[in-house]
C-alpha cells in the first residue's frame, strides 16, 4: 500500500513539476513555449479523436441523435479554435492567458456535451426507471473515480482552478460501458428468477 502511495504522490509532483515549466514558458513565451502548448492540448485533442469511436464505431448508441451531433460540430469547431488560438499566440495577437481560457472554455463546452449526450444514451439503453437509475449511478461513480484519478497529470488550467473537473471521454466510456453491464445482468437475474423485473422469489415467505 505505501509503495502506491508513494507512486501516486510521485506522479503529482511530477505532474506539478511539468505544470510549474509549462507555465513559465507559455506566460513568458519562453523557449519551447510551442511544446508547452501543445502539452497543455494534447488530452483535449485526444478526446477530440476519440469521439470518432464513440460516435461512429460500430458499436455507438445513439449516433443519429441531436447530441451526437452537437458533439461532432463541436468538435470541428474545437480544433479550429485551438488552431487560431496558437496561430494568434504566436504572432502576439492574444495573451498567453487568453489562450489558456480557450483551452479551458473548449473543455467546459465539451463536458456540457457529454453530459447530455450521456443523457440521451441511457434514454436509448433503459427501458425502465430502474435501468435509468441503475446506468446513471454508474455515471456518477465513473465521474467520481476521474475526480480521484492519481494518475492523471494535471494542466495548468487544473492547477490554476483546482475545484474545476473535466469530464471527458473516457470518463464517459467508462460510466456507460459499466452502466450497460450492470443493466444487463440484472435483466439476466430477473429472467433467471421467472418473476420479471421484480426478481422475487417465495424463500422464506
């Protein structure tokens, strides 16, 4: 147990090292700022990219729907703003700060959009109020885990806003993918019973 204790405290402040250079470089334009920026970018892109799978792979609930595509016009507008917002630091025309609020305001905006697209998901995967209640208890302990995850490396907008979290894709995968499991083991347990949905039996009555 100490030797995961100390690991995790060891990727915090590794994690706080590369935030505290990254910081420097980007605010003073520093040698190597364009590596910083594209440090504090990289998670953002990624689920940019992952959104491909969860919207159009093979196996994606939902994909014609209005939230799946507010998610997909997003994000070919995040790409485009985080373009600008690189091109216009480079030539001065923005302040380092100004183009970490992007990055920021790009994250909240595809948070809001996975939420409800979690939504629209379950709405699609339950066919009962408990169903819904049981995927979107897994949400919330998917979204709880990422909120205590060590091995994430904050950024400079986590460390700068410290009760900000980011919800992301993998947060999203996650939550559903247990959600759907858990749904369908107790429909399994229910038909096993013979009883329906109440899974009841006559032991001890």
């Amino acid at each position: 147990i100490c030797c995961c204790v100390n690991c995790g405290q060891g990727n915090e402040l590794d994690g706080l090292d590369d935030v505290i250079a990254d910081t420097n470089a980007l605010l003073n334009k520093a040698s190597g700022w364009q590596r910083a920026w594209d440090r504090q970018t990289g998670p953002l892109q990624e689920d940019l990219d992952r959104l491909d799978d969860l919207l159009e792979g093979k196996n994606a609930v939902a994909k014609d729907s209005a939230t799946a595509r507010a998610l997909l016009a997003f994000r070919r507008q995040a790409r485009e703003s985080l373009a600008a917002a690189a091109s216009e630091l480079a030539e001065d025309r923005i302040t380092p700060e100004q183009a970490l609020d992007s990055i920021k305001a790009a994250r909240e905006r595809l948070s809001e959009l996975l939420e409800k697209h979690a939504q629209t998901v379950i709405s699609a995967q339950a066919k009962t109020a408990s169903e819904r209640t049981l995927m979107q208890k897994e949400l919330d302990k998917a979204t709880a885990q990422g909120r205590r995850d060590r091995s994430y490396r904050p950024g400079i907008v986590d460390t700068a806003f410290p009760a900000y979290f980011y919800y992301s894709v993998g947060t999203f995968n996650t939550g559903i993918q247990h959600g759907t499991s858990s749904v369908e083991s107790a429909r399994s347990s229910a038909s096993s019973t013979g009883y329906g949905s109440s899974g009841g039996s006559f032991s001890g009555a």
